[in-house]
C-alpha cells in the first residue's frame, strides 16, 4: 500500500498563524470531510456540518487500499479551506469532533457546559469503541460471550449514569442545558450505530426499554431541522446501507 504522509498545514506558516486561519468565521471557510462509504466514527462530523449550515463536502474515500494520502495514514480526515484560503488537514475523529463543535457553537455557553458536553461525548464514544475492540472485531468463537458481558456490564452502566444526569438536566433531551450539543450528536449516532450490529435490534432495544431520557435524546436529534437535509439525501442513505452491510457478518 502506498502511503503518503501528508502535513497538517502549509510548511512555511507558524502555528500563530494557523491559529488564527482557524478562528476567522467559520461560515466562511469550506471542508471536506474525507472517509469510507459508512457512517462509524465519520457520522459526528457529517452531523456537525450538516447542522452548522458549512459549506462541506462528503468526500468518500475510494483508493483504499492502493494509495492513502493522510497525516497518520488513517482516516478520517477533514480539509479544511480557511477564510483566508489557507489549507489545513486535521485527523482522529475525537479531535474532528472538538474542532468542528466548537466551531458551530454545540460546546455549550460557558467552561462548566463545556467540561460537561466532552464528558458525555467521551462517554458515549468509548461506549461504542468497548463494544468494537471486545465484540464486533473479536474472535468469532468468543463474540457472543463478550456479547453477553456487554449486555450485563457495560451498557447498563452507560445507561444508569446517562439517565442520571439527564434527568437532572430536566429530562428534556438534552444532556446539557436546552440545546443541541455534541453529547447529543455522539449519543444519537452510537444508537444508530449499534443498530447496524449483529443482534444490534436487542441492544438498541435495552436502551430504549431501560431510559427513555436517553431515548428522547436520540429523537430530539433525529427531529432536528439543521440535521434534516443531510439525513434525508442520497449520500446519508448509502452510508447507512453500507454500514448495515460492513456490520452484518463480523468478527475475526
């Protein structure tokens, strides 16, 4: 496999000034957001831009594995175009997801929402990677027993503390004051990520059965009007109809 590693940003510009290209309006720059025809860990950031009304680009990735152009050699990644047309790259989704957040205002009002939105974004993602690393890319002979250990510890743990902190939050699908934020958003698309499992109806099931604040979480967000257009098109369904097809048969 060909790998190039590509930089972050242009040689001859200091972080300073990178800085600053990424802090002029966000509005006014353009992105790519740069994975595989499925939705996984590139589904947070499509949602961010979706619903930040950003001039984007869903760019599906297409000459894996033959030839791989990125800064880890991973994906995904976005590119982004500055107001002032600079170009810079970032890669890990979880710093994708920051970036993006904070640039179309789902980090919260102040540093106290804001701790609390990356705790539950945290939260829900590592929920979702727990159940890829023990599950669906473990040994076959060994996945529905790690299965089974999901279902008993791991995700009535999740769904116990969410539904805590949502209910003090006033059960109003919101993990954090009354607006959407980027817990929401994680929280939202492990759901529909987990559906696309092997036994993913049972587990979303629990879910649903065992809080309903978590479950009004994932509707206020697919009621989102700013997310509508996006989850309506042609390029959200594909991603959706090829996860189902990726996750249908796992397992090593």
């Amino acid at each position: 496999m060909p790998l190039t590693i590509t930089r972050f940003a242009p040689e001859d510009l200091s972080s300073t000034e990178v800085s600053k290209s990424l802090t002029t309006d966000s509005l006014s720059a353009s992105y790519k957001l740069e994975y595989f025809d499925v939705s996984s860990v590139g589904a947070v950031p499509r949602d961010i831009l979706s619903f930040g009304n950003a001039q984007w680009e869903d760019l599906v990735v297409t000459n894996w594995p033959a030839e791989v152009k990125s800064p880890f050699g991973l994906f995904p990644v976005l590119h982004i175009k500055t107001a002032d047309g600079r170009e810079i790259r970032l890669t890990e989704s979880f710093v994708i997801e920051h970036f993006l957040a904070k640039q179309f205002g789902l980090l919260g009002d102040n540093e106290w929402e804001e701790l609390q939105i990356k705790t539950f974004h945290s939260s829900s993602l590592y929920l979702r990677e727990r159940l890829t690393i023990r599950v669906t890319w473990n040994y076959k002979e060994v996945q529905e027993k790690a299965l089974e250990a999901f279902l008993s510890k791991d995700l009535p743990l999740w769904i116990k503390t969410h539904t805590k902190h949502l209910k003090d939050n006033g059960s109003n699908g919101h993990y954090v004051g009354n607006k959407t934020s980027l817990a929401d958003l994680q929280t939202a698309n492990v759901i529909d990520h987990l559906k696309c499992l092997y036994k993913g109806d049972a587990i979303v099931q629990q879910i649903q059965q065992g809080s309903p604040e978590i479950w009004k979480v994932k509707e206020t967000v697919d009621k989102e009007p700013r997310l509508q257009k996006w989850r309506q098109s042609d390029g959200y369904k594909t991603h959706i109809a090829f996860s189902q097809a990726r996750y249908a048969n796992t397992g090593i």
